[in-house]
C-alpha cells in the first residue's frame, strides 16, 4: 500500500483518509457485513499511521454505523451497510437492519387463537376475531440472535393470498409487509431479562440482558395490521436513531 505521508501542506487530516480508504473496501466487498477487519496494529502499519489516527478513523466509521467494536471481538463490520440512511425511525425490521453480524436463515412457526381481550384492543377486533401467532427465529450460520412474536389479524394474511401451511411464504409476506411503505407505529423500546423460554430460545443465559421492541403497526386510515415483540441480545444489536431539535 502507499505510504500515507504526513506533510504540513496536507490538508486532509490522515485519519480521514484512512477512514475513506476503509469505506471504499466496505463499498467494494472487501470486507462483507459480519467479517472482522484486521487488527488496529496491522492496520495502523498497513497504513502507516499512528495508532491513534487510526482509532480516531475507526470512531468515524463507529459512529457512521458501518463498523462496530466490540469487546474480545475487535472491529466488526455491520450488516447494514450504512446506519444513518436507515435508522429506527424508519419503520422495517430491526433484527434484520441492526444485527451486527448477517442474518442467515429463519425460522418461522404459525399458530391461530381467538382474539384475546388486549388483541382486540390493539387490533381493534371483534371478540370473535382470530389472530395469527407467528414465532421466527433468526440466525446467523447456527446461531440464534434475534426472536419476534408476531400477532396478525387472521384476514390480513386472508387478503394477502398467503399460504399459510408455508411457512416461509409467511415469514415472506410479513417481512414485505414491513419494508411496504405508507405503514405507521407505535414503538416502545426496553430492556428486560431473558426468562427461560426466551432463553432457550435465543441459547443465552436465563437473567442476561435483552432488547425489546414492542410495535403496533397500521395504515395511514388506522387500521391495524400487526402488532409484535422484538427480543435481541444486547451485544449483538447497534441500533441508529436520527433525531434532531426543533
């Protein structure tokens, strides 16, 4: 690589092109989302820079949500490949945009209950309504990071033409249902303790910390289409959320 030199007539500070550079091999698949970039040493020597210019280009990239550092793991490149163009105020799915490492595979069951009485409060149905139970759990290669509890109106899937005895074309039209457009929530965030379903579930200790995400969904008419539960293991989520003052 070509010696990056120090010279007072630079005017670009060295740890911005070091940050540059490592953007260009996100962009280029050099290092994809889940891979782990080399060490802050060889780094620093591949670039011939200070440790400490490259950290100050490593925070760049932290705080661009491109790369993540985590403790014992170093320097880890996200999923999504840029956090600020998508964050949590954008409606989609949070295990999937957040996870620091990609998701592989899910996992999706489906069940079918009469409405309970706070279904039909937050669905705004009939007592006589029936509800989707949809359980999916998601993985990277064999591990499970990230689990959802989905309750949906029975006639949402009827009118999407779903195959309900395919699980994947469940999990499908619910993760189209989300990335659609036009949707709007009511979201609540909370960290709570893994009791032993969920931690069986996600392969974690019973009492370690979990992120959660309790949502209602509907259209811009108020017509509820689903209402679930998001759990993710706190060292495995970086979540963006753009905010601004008045």
């Amino acid at each position: 690589m070509k010696k990056i030199t120090e010279e007072k007539n630079v005017k670009i500070p060295l740890y911005v092109t070091v940050y540059e550079t490592i953007c260009q091999w996100l962009k280029e698949g050099k290092y994809k989302p889940g891979d782990k970039l080399p060490g802050e040493n060889i780094l620093a020597e591949q670039f011939q820079v200070s440790r400490s210019t490259l950290r100050q280009a490593m925070l760049l990239l932290q705080e661009d949500g491109l790369v993540g550092n985590h403790q014992g793991k170093g320097n880890i490149v996200l999923s999504n490949q840029d956090l600020k163009s998508n964050g949590l105020e954008k409606v989609g799915n949070p295990i999937v945009d957040f996870c620091v490492q990609p998701i592989d595979r899910t996992v999706t069951e489906i069940g079918f209950q009469p409405a309970t009485r706070k279904h039909q409060e937050v669905l705004k149905l009939k007592p006589s309504s029936i509800v989707a139970v949809i359980d999916i759990t998601y993985y990277h290669q064999d591990t499970p990071v990230g689990f959802a509890m989905a309750y949906m109106p029975h006639e949402v899937l009827e009118k999407g033409d779903v195959d309900l005895e395919d699980t994947d074309r469940v999990y499908a039209f619910y993760s189209q249902l989300l990335s659609s457009g036009g949707l709007y929530s009511d979201t609540k965030l909370r960290i709570v303790h893994a009791r032993e379903r969920l931690a069986n579930i996600l392969g974690i200790p019973e009492g370690d910390p979990l992120l959660i995400i309790e949502e209602e969904l509907y259209t811009e008419y108020d017509k509820p289409v689903v209402s679930h539960k998001m759990f993710m293991g706190a060292d495995l989520y970086e979540i963006s959320l753009k905010r601004k003052s008045k």
